[in-house]
C-alpha cells in the first residue's frame, strides 16, 4: 500500500474511503471516532480524515496470532467502551 505523495507528503482519505481499506462500514468508523476507539484522525475545516500510515498501524496494533492471544482478548472487550457503550460486535445467526 502506497501511502506518500510523490513529494513525500502524507496521503489523507476520507472516512468512506478509510472504512473501505479496513473493511468496516463508514458508520462503524465514525462510531469508533466518536468513541475513541478507532485510528486516528484529522478535522480538516469541515472534513474528517485519515492518514493512510495511521490506518495501517492501528489495523497493525490489532493484529493476533491466537485467540489465546491476550492482545486477542484486548481487542475482543475493546468493543465495551469506557462508558459501556457496546460498538460493533458481530452477530451472527444460525
């Protein structure tokens, strides 16, 4: 993934673009922003951005070997914020 400029500036995309790259939905991500528990962004006059390095190091920062993995589990109850609020965990039916 390329993610500089010819000129070696840092390459921003906006929230649908960035969902996209990390296969969520562009509600999720502004569900993470508003909770604090997604990458980092930029407000940029009236437009939320996101670099595309810090995109890929907090896909980075998640990654597991195992769901023995405690970063695993770290990850897992990170869907329980602070103030309870329960973000984006699957449900899945059979």
């Amino acid at each position: 993934m390329r993610d500089k400029s010819p000129e070696g500036a840092t390459r921003f995309v906006r929230t649908h673009e960035a969902a996209r790259m990390l296969s969520l939905s562009a509600r999720t991500l502004e569900k993470y922003r508003c909770h604090g528990a997604g990458p980092t962004f930029r407000k940029l006059g009236g437009r939320v951005v996101y670099a595309i390095d810090d995109l890929q190091a907090w896909a980075d920062a998640a990654a597991c070997r195992s769901t023995s993995d405690p970063q695993y589990v770290e990850a897992r109850d990170a869907v329980r914020i602070d103030t309870g609020v329960r973000i984006a965990r699957p449900h899945f039916h059979r």
